[in-house]
C-alpha cells in the first residue's frame, strides 16, 4: 500500500522513492540517527492537531477519533461508518483503495449533498509551516480523492491549519486535482518500471534521512553540485555539453564555443573559476583562496569600513516554532578592547514580553555606543541578523525609526557579501564555518554538541518547562554563540588583511565606504518628532501587558498603535528594496525577488505611445510577474512596466 507521503516524497525528490523502495526490497539498509530535532517536530505538530481539535470541540462539535494502533482495514471501517453516521468531524480518518491508504488529520462535514446524505465531507491538514507548500497540497489531494470513494462527489474544498493558528486555508480542489493525478500516474509509473535515479540535490536533502549515503554518492561522482554558487539551471546546461563533474568544470576552456545558451558568459566565468579553485584545494590538499578586485567601488573588500574602537560583532539565536510567531532568545555580541581581547556579551529572552525588551536595550546599547564612536559598525555573517531586527521591530511595534536610521547610516557590514564578491576559496559552501580553516580560528564547543543544544533548548520552549533551569544548555548555547561573534571579529581582521595585500599588489588604494549619520530629512525628522509626543501622551499610564489594560486604556493604546501603521507597514517593502540594491548580478540571478545578468536587446513594440523595450537573462528563479511596481537597483528609478515576452 502506498500512502500520500509516498507521493509527496516523489514529487520532492525521485531519487528518494527509489531509495524506499530498495530499502523495502531488503536491497539496501538506512543508516539512521537520533534527531531530537525530528522528535520535537512530531510533539509540535501533535500539539498543533491538538490544538484544533480543542477547537473544534469547544465549537460543540461531536468529533470521532479514530484510533491508530488497530489494523489499518478495522480503521477505515470506522472511519466509513462515522462517515454514513454523518459525525461532525472525524480525527485521523483512514482510507484505502486499492494500492492507496491514506490517514487523514481531519474530515470535517459540510453541507453538501453526496451519496451519504444531505451532507459531505472535506479533510484538513494541520501543518507546523507558516505557509502552504505543494506537499501539503498533494497530501489533501490524496484524502480528497479517497473521499470521493466513499461519498460520491469530489471535495470541493481542501484546507490548512498553518502553525499558530486555528482557522484554516482553503483551496479548490479541482485547482489542482488534475496535477495530482499525473503526479500519481508517473509514480505507479516509476514503481512499474523503477527507472535509474540519481540524487540530484533538492530542497527537501536539508530534512532527508537519506542525505548522507547521496552525499556521498555525489562526492564520489566529483558532481557539478559540489561547485560553490553553482544553480540548477548552470548544472542542467553543463551536463548537456557532457560537463557532468567539478573537475570538467574546472578545465572547461572559456569561451566556450559553441556558447551556452542558458548561462551567461559571466556566470559561466565565475562558476569555472570556483571550481578551478576547488579542484586546486583539493589537489594540494590545504585551504586555498584568490582575491578578487572590485569591479565597483561598494563591492568585495571594497565594503569593509576602515575598522573603530566602537565596532561590534553580532550573532543571533532564535527558535522559528516558538510562541506561534518565533522567539529570538539570545543576542550576542562581542567588542574589542584596546589590547585586542574580546569582551562578549549577552541578551536573553524566554517569552514574548522579554523578547520585546532584550530588542529595546539592544537598541539603546547601539545608541549609546555610536554616540560614543560615530564611525562604529556591526558586523555579522549573512543576512540573518539584520533580517531578524526589522522583524523585531515590526513585530513588537518599537525603535522602527532607530532601525530606519542605521539601515539609512548602513551600520550593518554583511562580512559573506565581502567574503563572495571579494575572494573565491576552496570551499564547497561559503559558510564561516567552511572558512574558518583559513584565517586559524578553532571553536571552544564542537558543531554536534552545539547543535543538540540548540535542538534541545527549542524543546525546552515548545513543552513549556523553565529555561532557566536548563542551566547547562544555556551554557553551550552560550559558548556556540560566543564562538560565532569572535569567529566574525577574526574573519574581519583575516580580510583586512587580504585588503592590504590586493592594494600592494595591484599598487592602487581601495575605497572605504562613505560616513553616513542615517539621520532622517528635515520633514521626516519633525513627522517623527511629533507623532512620539503624541504617541508618549496617548500611552500614558498604559501597561505594557494587555490583561492590565482596562477598555479605555487598550482603545488608547491601539489608537497609539495606529499612528504609524501605514509607514510601518510601508517599511517591509522599502527594506527589502534596499537590501536588493546592495546585491551584485550575480547575486541578483540567485534572489528569487529580481532579475539579473539583464542585456539590452532594443526597442520592439509601442504601448500607450511608450516603447516597449526587450530584454534578455540568464534563466534563473524569480518571481517578478506583469508588474509596473519595478525599479532599477542600479539607478534606483521606475523601469516601466513588466511585459511577457512574445
């Protein structure tokens, strides 16, 4: 019998469903490992079907739970007859068909008539995701269609409880019955024939219990995927010009003739010169880097601003499933003292309230220490930390114009973006973990223990026990991230370095960036003068916990809330906006949000009396669609319109 997660597993990778299948034939054995991080995702989603089944009963609802521990046909018999009985709503409704089971997280009667009645039923999913994703979908499809077994009439809905929420998302099921069903025709196609696989590297190897035997696999076949910043759409292109491994790619001679038609000669370029790298780090059997020499004044070690006293070093840990919304618990940060020693400090919160003034008294800190060093920065490795404090200050209402004025005064120094537009290293993932060989750094906590820390502290949140008492979790989680500040003050000081050493060599002087305040316009500075008197008038006497709150007060507060909303609400989208302007081409071709590698073609049409101009790309993700709300990262104007090609 198959099962819908079957289907899902070969829609994400087919690789895997032949894997399953030879494990299942006793061809081959699973090497499996204790994951706590996995033990605690089935206690959270079994909180979370909880949750809405707590729900449903508090609705008065009648719901027939179905047990799970009896043979799957005395199961479906129950679920059949709940069914015929017209229950309300049925949890862990089971269902087989031929070569198809299914287990349901509900099925929920609505009124509709079907065979059974003047009723019907729809299944729902309870899913920890913040969004919808296909898996999902091709789950609901399944139930969908087993349902239909029974009752007559297909669904006409499917639904979704997203994690932290108890109404779900309902989508039409013949949106996507159709798709489901080829999905399910190439599978027992696939099962009939059991065609060679190979295990290309998809999404869902980050949560695969099989992604050290393909690992390896790749590692043995020298394959293209083990090229840092190289994209499927670069790999499928190669491999079609018999360019299948990293060392063909590093020998590749450029340019290439006849050219490729899906990458760009750029593109092309740096991919050859990466692997060139790899194959040579490989072969010398040590760390092996080449500097890169800006081609614009704000890109590589062009970026580093010249170091202060008042510079600071940041690294956050947070926990995605905590308190519906996330928690970030631990913000870390380390300064350098006169005589060259790190001094780390720590911020921790265990709940919503304190998050709220953990990010507030880190904002005061960065205040007061850019008060005292007007030229100090923060640095940290990829975007995460920057990211996390605009949703911090969006999410709690607070310091948006303070995040405004530092994102404005560009406080914030992304050491990866220097790393890969400044050097390329003989790396296959450009994490500072990957690069921490080349500049000596050696952690005080190992990765394995730093990880089950981290996996146990977030089941700490997620059961509601003290985190306090978790005293020597909070130690190694500590130490973890104490070594990633200190890890990013020794990854500045190593390209410092290389900085001085591309200068000498090339004999000219590298630009520093520009010293901005981040101080807002006139206009702007007035607005925002104003509005926090009224904002401090209005919140008066008001307590921070809404329980405290009597209904004038909350009325008060929600009016002070509302001063900003629509600026707040604006600033998301002009943050993402800037953070798109900083990105190279290259890195532009890989965010899904743009376009990059873009060449002129000319002028090809007219529309409303305006030219309709074509462009050609690399292919490449994206998901920019017919649109007039584009602009240039490069001049930072209006590009028009967005029209389809034809």
């Amino acid at each position: 019998m198959f099962f819908a997660t079957n289907l899902a597993d070969f829609l994400a990778c087919q690789h895997l469903t032949a894997l399953d299948l030879a494990e299942a034939a006793g061809e081959i054995e699973k090497q499996y490992y204790d994951d706590p991080g996995l033990e605690l995702l089935r206690t959270l989603g079994l909180r979370h079907e909880q949750a809405y089944l707590h729900d449903l009963e508090s609705r008065g609802l009648t719901v027939v739970q179905i047990p799970t521990d009896i043979p799957w046909a005395d199961a479906g018999a129950l679920s059949r007859e709940a069914m015929l009985n017209g229950a309300d709503a049925i949890y862990q409704a089971t269902f087989l068909d031929g070569l198809w089971g299914g287990r349901a997280d509900f099925v929920v009667r609505v009124a509709i008539s079907s065979d059974l009645g003047a009723w019907s039923y729809e299944a729902i999913e309870t899913k920890l995701a913040r969004s919808t994703k296909a898996r999902a979908l091709i789950q609901l499809c399944l139930y969908s269609d087993l349902i239909a077994r029974i009752q007559g009439p297909e669904p006409k809905w499917m639904h979704v409880v997203l994690g932290g929420r108890v109404k779900p998302e309902k989508f039409p099921v013949q949106h996507y019955l159709a798709y489901f069903r080829k999905i399910r025709r190439d599978f027992e196609a696939a099962i009939a024939a059991k065609p060679e696989t190979y295990p290309k590297p998809v999404e869902h190897c980050d949560v695969c219990s099989w992604f050290p035997r393909c690992d390896d696999q790749r590692h043995k076949d020298d394959h293209l995927s083990l090229v840092a910043g190289i994209t499927r759409n670069q790999r499928k292109a190669l491999v079609a010009r018999d360019i299948s491994t990293v060392a063909e790619l590093a020998s590749l001679t450029l340019p290439l003739v006849p050219k490729l038609r899906r990458i760009a000669e750029a593109p092309l370029r740096r991919i050859r010169e990466q692997a060139r790298v790899q194959v040579q780090g490989r072969e010398e059997c040590q760390p092996i880097h080449e500097l890169l020499e800006p081609v614009e004044a704000d890109r590589g070690l062009a970026m580093l601003p010249q170091p202060s006293p008042g510079d600071l070093f940041l690294d956050f840990e947070g926990d995605p499933f905590a308190f519906e919304q996330g928690l970030e618990y631990l913000i870390g940060t380390v300064i350098i003292s006169e005589n060259e020693e790190p001094t780390y400090e720590t911020i921790w919160s265990f709940d919503r309230a304190t998050e709220k003034k953990a990010f507030q008294t880190f904002i005061d800190r960065i205040k007061q220490r850019r008060s005292a060093h007007p030229d100090m920065h923060i640095y940290h490795y990829a975007p995460y930390e920057p990211t996390a404090i605009k949703h911090l200050a969006g999410r709690h209402g607070i310091c948006t114009d303070d995040v405004d004025e530092l994102l404005r005064a560009e406080v914030f120094v992304d050491l990866y973006r220097v790393v890969r537009q400044g050097l390329r290293a003989s790396v296959e993932s450009y994490s500072i973990k990957k690069l921490e060989p080349f500049y000596g750094f050696t952690r005080s906590v190992p990765l394995r223990d730093a990880t089950a820390a981290l996996q146990a502290f977030e089941t700490v949140l997620a059961l509601g026990d003290d985190p306090e008492e978790a005293g020597e979790i909070l130690k190694t989680i500590e130490e973890y991230n104490q070594d990633d500040c200190i890890s990013a003050w020794r990854l500045r000081e190593w390209l410092e370095g290389l900085r001085k050493e591309l200068e000498a060599s090339s004999g000219n002087a590298l630009p520093r960036p520009e010293l901005k305040s981040g101080q807002p316009t006139e206009n702007l500075a007035a607005r925002i003068t104003e509005v926090t008197a009224l904002k401090e008038r209005l919140l008066a006497g008001i307590s921070d916990e809404e329980n405290e709150r009597t209904k004038e007060k909350q009325a008060r507060w929600l009016m002070a809330q509302m001063l900003e909303w629509h600026r707040r609400e604006d600033k998301s989208a002009w943050w993402e906006y800037y953070r798109l302007c900083d990105l190279s081409d290259d890195e532009l071709i890989e965010d899904r949000s743009a376009l990059g590698g873009l060449v002129y073609l000319g002028g090809v049409d007219e529309t409303k009396r305006s030219i309709i101009h074509r462009y050609q790309f690399p292919p490449q993700d994206h998901a920019i669609d017919r649109t007039d709300n584009v602009r240039d990262p490069r001049t930072k104007k209006g590009a028009g319109c967005v029209f389809h090609g034809r």
